[in-house]
C-alpha cells in the first residue's frame, strides 16, 4: 500500500515535471508551495528540495525536448555555465542587503515582462557578429544568474523571456533551452543549498524521478501547442510567480 507521504511526493513531481517541460522552467514555482503545504516544509528547505529535484526534472525535459529537435544546445550551453557564476554572485549580494525592495521591484518587472509576452510579438532577430553574439549570451548567462541567485527564483523564470524578448528565438526553442541552461544551475545551487544542510535528499530523489514521467509529457503537450497559447501560458506562470514572491516578501 503506498503511504500518503509517496502519494504526496507523487503528486508533487507529476504537477513539477508537467509545468517544466511545457514552459521552460525547473518546476520549483509549484513545488515549493505543494512542499510547504502538503509535507510541511519550511520555506528555505522547500526551495532547497525544489531545486535538487529540479536537476531530474530539467534532465529529461531537456532530453525530451531534444528528441523532438527544440533544443539550441549550443546556446543553452553558453548562457547556462556563466549563469553558475551569476548565481554565486547573486547568494553574496543576497547576503549582504536588504532585498525586500529589490524582490518587489522585480516582482513588478516580471508582470510588465508577462504583459508583453501576453500581447505577444515577443521575439525579433539579432545581426550580430558571431563574437558579440556569444559576448552577449554569456553576459545574459552571469545576469540571468545574479538575478536568480539574488530573488530566489528559478533560472527558468529569467532564461525564457531573455531567450524570447532579447534573442528572439520562438517560443517554443526558448522554453526547451531554458531547460537545458536550469541543469549546471540547478546542480551548482543544490551544492551550495547541501553545504548549508538544506536539501531533504530523499524527497528530492523521489519527487525527480517521478516528475521524470509528466516531463516527458509536458514535452509531447508543448510541441503540439500554438506558439500563442504558449507565450501567454507562460505569461500567466510569470504573473503567477510575481504575485508568489510579493506574498512571501509581505508575509
């Protein structure tokens, strides 16, 4: 008989791996407050635990999508390994100021970011020579980072709109690469996240492996999805997030 600390686990890594693999991001916007709600969790081992499931969860999405040829490998290679970097700094920033102001001006960042995706026209193309193209990308790799490491929210919340809006890349490429440059940040945060005794490693294993079965899923769901209900899905997933980072600055 499964006991209903599986069965919660369960439902938490089918619902993460459904939401990564359609818009791009790690999951960790609905896991931490399913971890805090239905297991209990305090906020910092939620986000904790989010992220080092978010490792299993951006794996096979990544995977996934690259079956399927949405993959800019090169590109989510590029901006993902510097973002690492930018998460360090972002942690030390974090640590050193007051970041209720910042988290609500970001907050309020994102929801005009979720305006114009919604409206849509997000993308457009770059000409840029090959050198100031991969300068820019590793540039938006440390400050995608910083800002993550710094606000507290997953890389994928930052990599798709850049990857959309500054890149202009399709909907669908963005959120696929988005996946692919989450892994070296997931696994480079959750080193950091077990150094200070956060991560529930257990919780995280099981809520990975199982998110593993809807990432899939979530990719078949994307592929075959309208450019446009995909750009305002995510804008919704972005307002959704910016309301969740002013309630947990207020509270």
């Amino acid at each position: 008989m499964i006991s209903d600390r599986l069965m919660q686990l369960a439902i938490v890594g089918l619902v993460a791996g459904l939401t990564a693999s359609i818009f791009g991001v790690g999951g960790g916007i609905v896991m931490v407050p399913l971890l805090i709600g239905l297991l209990g969790y305090d906020t910092k081992s939620a986000a904790a635990t989010s992220l080092a499931a978010i490792i299993f969860t951006a794996v096979v999405g990544t995977v996934s999508h690259g079956v399927l040829d949405n993959v800019n490998w090169t590109l989510g290679i590029l901006i993902g390994l510097p973002a690492m970097l930018g998460v360090w700094v972002g942690v030390q920033i974090k640590d050193r100021i007051s970041s209720r102001a910042l988290t609500t001006a970001f907050a309020l960042l994102m929801l005009l970011v979720a305006l114009r995706m919604a409206l849509g026209s997000t993308g457009r193309d770059l000409d840029l020579a090959m050198g100031v193209e991969v300068a820019l990308v590793i540039a938006l790799g440390i400050v995608a980072g910083t800002m993550a490491g710094v606000f507290g929210v997953g890389g994928g919340i930052i990599f798709v709109p850049t990857f959309a809006i500054v890149l202009g890349m399709e909907q669908l490429e963005a959120e696929a690469t988005s996946l692919l440059a989450i892994i070296p940040v997931a696994i480079f945060g959750s080193w950091q996240n077990h150094a200070r005794r956060l991560v529930r490693w257990h919780d995280a294993i099981a809520i990975g492996l199982i998110s593993a079965v809807t990432a899939v899923l979530g990719a078949l769901v994307a592929e075959s999805a309208p450019e446009r209900a995909l750009q305002v899905g995510f804008a919704v997933l972005l307002t959704a997030t910016a309301v969740q980072m002013i309630h947990r600055v207020r509270s």
